[in-house]
C-alpha cells in the first residue's frame, strides 16, 4: 500500500483572492489533454508531476516543465528529478535539475512522446490509459542517472467539470491523468541498480501566469492500495487573508466505485519548522459535501532546493528573478477520514520561500 502528499506552496501577491471550483461533475480527461495547453501565451507555468512508490522502499519524483516568464527570460522546459534509495543509516537520496530552450522540445503526436531535447533521453510517451513510459538518462556533476519505467493496468484520468479552477480570475487547469498505475522497470544512480515494482501517480497542472503572482500555496494527497482502492487529493489556497478558501477536489476509488468532491477550505491548520522553514504540520479541509478530512506530516525525510547547486550571487539573482527560492520537502504522512482506517504514507511539500 503507498500513500503520498505533495504540499506545492509559493509566494503570494497580497491581495485579496476571488477563487471558485467548476461547475459539474466527475469528467474523463481526454487521451489529448496531456499535451501543453500553454505554449501559446505570453506567459505560462505548466507541470506533469510524477510521484512513484516501489515495493523495496525506493522513491522516485519526476516533474516535467514548460515555463516562459516573460521578457525576463527567453521560455523553458525542464526537469526534476529526486531518487531516494533506502539504507539502514538512512536514506540516500541524488537530486537534479535540468532546463532547455524552449525551441527544442519534440511533441511526437503520432508516437505519443514528449521530449524535451532529441538527443536527450528525457521524455514520456504513451497513449494513456493504454500505456505510459516515464525515461530519464543524464549526467551530472559526476553522477549518472538512469530511469526507465513503463506503467500498466493504468486507471482513467478525471477532473472536476471543465478541470478549469478560478484564482483572481486567472484560470489554472488541474488534471489528473494517472490516479494509479502499476510499475516495473528498473532505476539507476552510478553503481545502484534495482529492477523495481511499485505503483505511481501523475497530475498535470497549468497556467498563464507565473504561480507565485496567484497562488500562497498548494497541496496533494494520494494514497494507493490496489486498483479498485486509490484516494486523490489535490486543492490550491490563495492568499485571502482569514478565508482559507481553495480550489481542487478529492477523486477516490473504494471497492471500485469512483467519486468525486470539491475541496472548499482548509478549517484549521497548524505548523512545525523543517530544516529552518515553517511548514503545515497539520490541517483540516472541508469539502463541498460537508464532509472533513485531516492531513498531517509524520515524518520528514528529503529537501530539495533547485537553486541549492548556484553560488550565492546567482542564487541571489534566481531569487528575485523568481520572487523566492524554490525549495521541496518530501516525507512520511497520514490521512484521516470519518468512519475509516487511517491512510499511512508520504508528503511533499514544495515552497517558494
């Protein structure tokens, strides 16, 4: 059984948020969807985040990117890259990032590929749900990465209604393409090589402006048992002052039946620092249902800073440019649920401190 959270929090503008879920209900996402819906604009901010739980404990997060912030900088595509290996001294964990201009990304329609560089192996393909491959080969001061997993008994994508959420007018797509999957394949760091097994998840966000103009902060939750038994969370806060008002939903199979529910607003919140940063340790969020659901960390094992690897003057000059640092927190936490078991497994958290 794996559960994770993705907590994804970025700086706010100050002002006061009018935000709204869609109307309607449960909805497919179209095979087509996962393509980029953003390249077009002037400025846009697009995600395909990968969160995968193998069965000996190794723990792999791949974020692919499109980004163009403007006159600032000439558009992007990128890549994350966090591999955790389990030790008994603790974990061992390689981290990476990777960006190209924006001219040599390849959308291999007929093939079902998007790749951001031809003569880089740094890509996904497939025609979901029928098959999915997630591949990532690079080297990096002096480390090699090696990452080839193919996905099957793949479960349909869905969003709520139109999968269009309103922050200040803006509108953000939030899609689940891959609720759950299984894995194999295999993942390598130098001389560490496991054939795995495991399952994932994969949700694909995007917008026409930078997130950290919109948004205070963001959070996901999934938890896998089987295929007839999964639980999605993922909702975004604004910074509107007391309100604690969100867009997002909850998608959930149980006993193979799927559902669906707005996610309204974060009730309570408590914090705990982690590794200097002030963090939710624990909050309550209502759903339009009126139902309520409780998530709190447990346990914290990785952080991850995409300009830790610059020198102090152009990670100065990355900060403003961004308006913040860029910084991820992943480890172990729980779901609880009226009238149900608690949901064991993990968090990330991602902040623009």
């Amino acid at each position: 059984m794996v559960v994770a959270v993705l907590f994804v929090a970025l700086v706010p503008a100050g002002i006061l948020a009018q935000i709204s879920n869609p109307g309607g209900k449960l909805a497919p996402v179209s095979p087509d969807k996962i393509w980029p819906q953003t390249l077009q604009g002037s400025h846009y901010n697009e995600f395909w985040n990968y969160q995968i739980y193998l069965d000996d404990g190794t723990k792999v997060h791949i974020i692919y990117s499109v980004a163009n912030f403007g006159s600032l900088k000439s558009p992007v595509s990128g890549v994350r890259l966090s591999v955790l290996f389990p030790g008994s001294n603790g974990p061992q964990i390689f981290q990476l990032s990777r960006e190209y201009a924006i001219e040599h990304l390849i959308q291999d329609k007929q093939n079902n590929r998007m790749q951001l560089r031809a003569e880089r192996d740094i890509f996904f393909e497939g025609k979901l749900p029928d098959t999915h491959r997630v591949r990532v080969f690079t080297r990096k001061d002096g480390n090699q990465y090696d990452i080839d997993l193919t996905f099957c008994n793949i479960s349909p994508g869905y969003t709520r209604g139109s999968g269009k959420f309103n922050v200040n007018g803006e509108p953000i797509g939030m899609l689940t393409h891959i609720p759950y999957a299984e894995v194999t394949g295999y993942v390598a760091v130098n001389d560490i090589r496991k054939v795995v097994t495991g399952s994932a998840y994969m949700d694909h966000t995007y917008q026409y402006q930078t997130t950290t103009s919109l948004l205070n902060s963001g959070y996901r939750f999934v938890y896998h048992e089987d295929a007839d038994n999964w639980d999605v969370i993922y909702f975004l806060l604004p910074d509107d002052g007391q309100a604690r008002k969100t867009v997002g939903y909850r998608l959930y199979k149980r006993n193979g039946e799927v559902r669906q529910a707005s996610i309204e607003r974060i009730t309570q919140k408590t914090r705990r620092r982690v590794s200097g940063k002030n963090i939710a340790l624990t909050m309550e969020i209502e759903m339009d249902n009126g139902e309520r659901l409780r998530i709190t960390r447990s346990d914290d094992e990785e952080t991850f800073s995409v300009l830790g690897e610059l020198n102090w003057i152009a990670r100065r000059a990355a900060r403003t440019f961004l308006g913040g640092e860029v910084i991820d927190f992943r480890g172990s936490a729980h779901l609880l649920e009226d009238s149900q078991l608690p949901k064991m497994g993990e968090y990330n958290f991602f902040v623009v401190d």
